[in-house]
C-alpha cells in the first residue's frame, strides 16, 4: 500500500517538475530554490520506492553513473551552466525511470490523465485569453516585464497568462503566450495537442469533436510562424510520401483518402498558379521587413556565434559538446535552432540518440505518425525545447499509447 502511495505521489512530482521549468513561466517567476523542491521530491520518492523493492533498478544506476562522468567531461572541456547540465539530464532521467522502474499501468494512466486535463485547461484558457485582450477590453491585463523574455508589448493576468502584442502584417493583436515564456513554444505545444487528441479513441464524437476543432483553432491562434510552416512543411512532405508509395503500389489507399491526397496536393498547386505572383510579392515585402513581423533577424544574428563554435570543434567536443549553457556564456542571445544548440553543447551522440527515439516512437506507414514525426523534427529547427521535461515526457507519453490500446477503456489512444 504504501508502495502505490509513493508511486502516485512519484508521479505528481513529476508532473510538477514539468511545471516547474521551461518553457513554462514559473521557469522565470520562480526562485530556483523552489523549482528544485519537486525535483528532490522525485529523488526522494524515488528512493524510498528502491528501498522496498529485493532488487534495485540497475538502469536507473548506471544512467546516474554516466551522467555523472559527463559532468566530469563537460567541466573539463570549458565553460558550462551547471543547472542546465543538470536539469537536461534529470529530464532524461525521468523518462529512464518511467520506462525501467516497473511502475504499475494503472499509475501511468493517472498521469495521462492528468495530462488530459493539463490539455484541455491549456486549450480552453488559451481561447479565452485571446478573445478577452482582444475584443473585451484586456479585463485582468497589466503590463508586465519578464526580462529577456519580454518582447515591446507584454501583459500579464494571474488566470490566463501571458500576451505578447505585435504588428501582425496590417493589424495589431495580441498573440496568447499562456503560461510560457514565448509564443514559438505555445505553438508547438500546441501542435503536439492536435496529435494528443486526434489520436483519441474512445468517446469519440463527443470529445473529438469538440476538442480536435478547439487545438486547431488554439493552434492557429499562436501566430507562431515556425509552428505554421512545420506544420505546413510537414503536412506537404506527408501527403507526397504517401502519394508516392500509393504510385508505386507500395500501400494501398481507399478511394476516399486518395481523393483527399490528390485535393490538397492540387489545392497547393491551383493557389501557386492563381495566386503565384502575388505570394512572392508579399514574400518580398516580408523578406525585406522580416524583423517587424517576426524574429528571423535576432535569429540570424545568433547563428553566426554557433557557427564560429563549431568551426573550432575538436573530436572530444564533436562527441560530447562544449557542455550545456555555453552558448549563453559566449552570446547573451544565445542559439534558437534546437539541433544546432544542442549539437554543440551536448555533441553527436544525444542528437543520434535523440532521433532514434523519436523514429522507435512515430515511425509507422500511417499518416498521423509520420505528419507527428515530422512536425517535431522540422519544429525543433526554431525552438529549444527538445530536451526540457515537459517536451521530453510529452513525447514519451505519445510514444507509448500503443501499450494502452486494450487495457483501458477510458483512456485509450489510437
């Protein structure tokens, strides 16, 4: 009895601990101090639970074991932030110990759903934050100052989060942040939920329906250019894979769905015909002023930092990296392209690693797996979040709903 108490609350803190940090806000409004109060919860539920079992989880000792030599490795090569060391690998940890601790179904599925209500809450207050500064007067709103996260215009309100208000082509609007700290990421937090809840199977026309329509317009609503053209890219390189395959007889696709394939991929080409020129007029008009409507600017401005570290990369730096954070010891900008970041602080081998989980995870002849797939590798080219535990547990959390097809009714995934 006691195990399955320290179980459940395991699995709180966990929840908690993707709370805690980025990208979330209280990464910014918290004191560390109390952003670490769930991690040594974590730690310390997690040894009381060893404790009562005959035998320890050898996984979970060999993974402190490495993380350990990698600190050792990463202080000598130079400059690294420990507490970014430390919560990359603790967020690695989370999943090892998910995945090696034998930790009962039934307590997996209390963290479901928990998450399907995290979803639905972020999807719902996201909607309302939107309609409320946009057309009701900005009720709750103040202005508010959240360092190098604030952009020219940002308000804050205790319930609903946070906006960032900016010139979007021709018009003014506030683009809903929520409770994290940029937009980029709400979006591809958002995008992750289209895939949560299309892949629901159970209740469908009820909870489908309503939610499906609701992370699509949430989603939209972001105005996150990266997570836009992810999706698009995504949804472009999807429809042609499969297309293909269908062409050389490879799989074989009902009429209906060839029908679909064939209409958004001759929608594509229609509107590059009809509307071609004035796309690339307005493509120009963006290009030239790309830094009134978007980041494009800052971000090509901190490339050049991440280039000259590669530049001058020896072979233990190519494997193991500089150590995490040192970007942001070299440039105060720091590094908004994941795969590059996290190329040059942690070096080949997560990034393998890292690929190969989600290919294990998504890698299936079904197009929401491979549209998910691609989503999240094209999206980590303009956001760094791929190794935060709340991207980390998302993912692994999507990656396993096949065990749960059959064992539960109510929270069965497709």
């Amino acid at each position: 009895m006691k195990t399955i108490h320290l179980t459940r609350a395991l699995i709180v803190l966990i929840f908690l601990v993707t709370l805690t940090n980025g990208p979330m806000l209280s990464d910014v409004l918290l004191p560390k101090v109390v952003r670490y109060v769930p991690i040594l919860g974590v730690l310390v539920c997690l040894i009381l639970i060893e404790l009562n079992k005959q035998k320890n989880n050898s996984m979970v000792i060999l993974f402190a074991g490495l993380s350990a030599l990698l600190l050792i490795i990463w202080t000598i090569l130079g400059s690294y932030i420990f507490s970014n060391a430390f919560l990359i690998l603790f967020s690695i940890f989370l999943i090892v110990v998910l995945e090696t601790s034998k930790i009962p179904k039934s307590d997996l599925f209390f963290l479901i759903k928990i998450w399907d209500y995290f979803i639905k809450v972020s999807l719902i207050s996201t909607l309302m934050s939107f309609i409320i500064f946009n057309f009701l007067g900005r009720i709750g709103y103040h202005s508010v100052d959240l360092g190098n996260y604030s952009e020219s215009n940002t308000f804050f309100n205790p319930l609903m989060g946070v906006i960032s208000e900016r010139d979007l082509l021709i018009f003014k609007l506030g683009r809903p942040v929520w409770f994290m700290t940029e937009p980029s990421y709400l979006g591809f937090f958002h995008g992750l939920n289209i895939f949560w809840i299309a892949w629901r199977k159970i209740d469908f026309s009820k909870y489908y329906k309503r939610y499906i329509t609701l992370s699509i317009l949430a989603f939209l609503l972001t105005f996150s250019l990266g997570a836009w053209l992810s999706m698009a890219i995504s949804l472009v390189i999807t429809c042609l894979i499969f297309f293909t395959l269908f062409l050389f007889d490879v799989i074989k696709l009902k009429k209906s769905v060839f029908k679909k394939l064939g209409l958004f991929l001759g929608l594509i080409i229609i509107v590059c015909i009809l509307f071609g020129q004035s796309i690339l007029i307005s493509l120009n008009d963006f290009i030239q002023n790309y830094d009134k409507y978007t980041s494009l600017e800052n971000r090509s401005d901190r490339i050049e930092v991440s280039l000259g570290l590669i530049k001058n990369m020896d072979i233990i730096r190519f494997l193991f990296g500089y150590g995490p954070g040192t970007i942001e010891t070299v440039s105060e900008a720091g590094e908004s392209n994941g795969w590059l970041k996290y190329f040059i602080e942690l070096g080949i081998f997560p990034i393998l690693a890292y690929l190969a989980m989600l290919f294990c995870f998504f890698f299936r002849i079904k197009f929401l797996y491979l549209l998910l797939l691609f989503f999240v590798i094209i999206s980590f080219n303009s956001v760094v979040v791929m190794f935060s535990p709340l991207v980390i547990l998302y993912l692994y959390l999507l990656g396993i709903k096949n065990r749960f097809q059959e064992q539960s009714p109510e929270l069965a995934l497709v």
